[in-house]
C-alpha cells in the first residue's frame, strides 16, 4: 500500500477537472482523473505528469466500480473522491416548458444519479482511510433565466451533501464547494469562479 494520499477525480479532463487534478497533484498525492475523453485524459497526462488517468465512463455504476476496485488494488487506498460531475446541460436558455423530458432525465442522470453511485462505489475504500467526498456543484447566477435544470441540480446535490455528511460521520467527511456556472460560456467554463 502506497503512503501517498489517493484522490480521485470524476470528469477530470474538463477545464475544472483539470485544475482540480493539477492543484491536488501539486500537494503530492496521487490523483486518479476519470472521464470517457481518452484524447483529453492523454493531454492531460501530458500537461501534468504527476495526474494519471484511467479511460471510465463516469455516468456507468460498473465503469466506477471497475476503476474502485483498480485503485484498490494498485495503491490499497483511497483518501478522496472529488465527484466534478458532468455539466452536459441541453442548449442555452430553453425554456422548461419547451425542454425535453429526455434531456432533463439524463442531465438528472449525470448530475445527480451519477454522484450517488460514485460515492457508494468508493465509499468502503474512503471508510478505510476516514477519507473525505468533495461534490463539486454548478450553480446558475441568481439572476439566470431558464436555469431551472441546473438550480435543480446544484440544489439536489447540496441536498445530497448535507446528507451523505450525516449518514457517513464520523468515518467519512462530506463537503460541496459550489461554483457559479456561465451558460453562455458553457465551452470555456471559467474556472477562475471556483470557490
């Protein structure tokens, strides 16, 4: 088992995924970037070689119990699951009375669904080491229009936070650290506004 502290990252090669993996990998810990963007994952390997990265569909409960039970058995811990979910919103600014139900369901999917099964993959490893859940949450400005998915997701994984935080203590801590989300700036995602 190695000494190093283990952290996972989920969709690890986005704008944010990458500055969280290149800031956690600069304390000198081992940080796991997980996402289906294998070209994205092998630049960011490139950029930082201290990052690694593993091919995992982060929306599939298999792919992350599969890539659990690799950190197990390659490192014999983890110490952090950084949860950055995928922010796949349908197109900027549709109204909800125009959306599509099949949309809403998968963004609900991705934010939301995606976040419980990860934690639960990961949480016997995480009770081992008393580790720590960070659930990264975009949340719309206040004064957004038709951001009714995304205030529905920000809300329900702070929601979720709050209570895997009561359900998993004192073995486990939980945390959200919120970022204000620019729909008009989807593509580049200003990673400066994480807080």
């Amino acid at each position: 088992m190695t000494k190093q502290p283990v952290i996972i990252v989920t969709e690890g090669t986005t704008e944010l995924g990458k500055r969280i993996c290149k800031e956690l990998a600069a304390t000198q810990s081992i940080v796991m970037s997980l996402s289906n963007d294998e070209n994205a994952g092998y630049d960011l390997v490139a950029e930082d070689p201290r990052v690694r990265f593993r091919n995992t569909d982060c929306s599939k409960e298999s792919d992350i119990a599969t890539a659990a039970r690799e950190i197990e058995s390659q490192f014999g811990r983890l110490d952090a699951l950084v949860i950055n979910p995928s922010v796949s919103l349908p197109d900027v600014d549709i109204p909800f009375t125009e959306m599509d139900l099949f949309d809403w369901n998968q963004t609900l999917h991705h934010q939301l669904t995606a976040t419980l099964f990860t934690a639960r993959q990961c949480l016997p490893l995480l009770k081992a080491t008393k580790g720590t859940i960070v659930h990264v949450v975009p949340t719309p400005h206040e004064s957004a229009i038709n951001s009714e998915l995304l205030a529905v997701c920000s809300q329900g994984l702070v929601g979720l936070t709050e209570a895997l935080a009561n359900s998993l203590s004192p073995d486990v801590t939980v945390h959200a650290a919120r970022y204000i989300f620019n729909r008009t700036d989807a593509i580049k995602n200003d990673v400066n506004q994480f807080k």
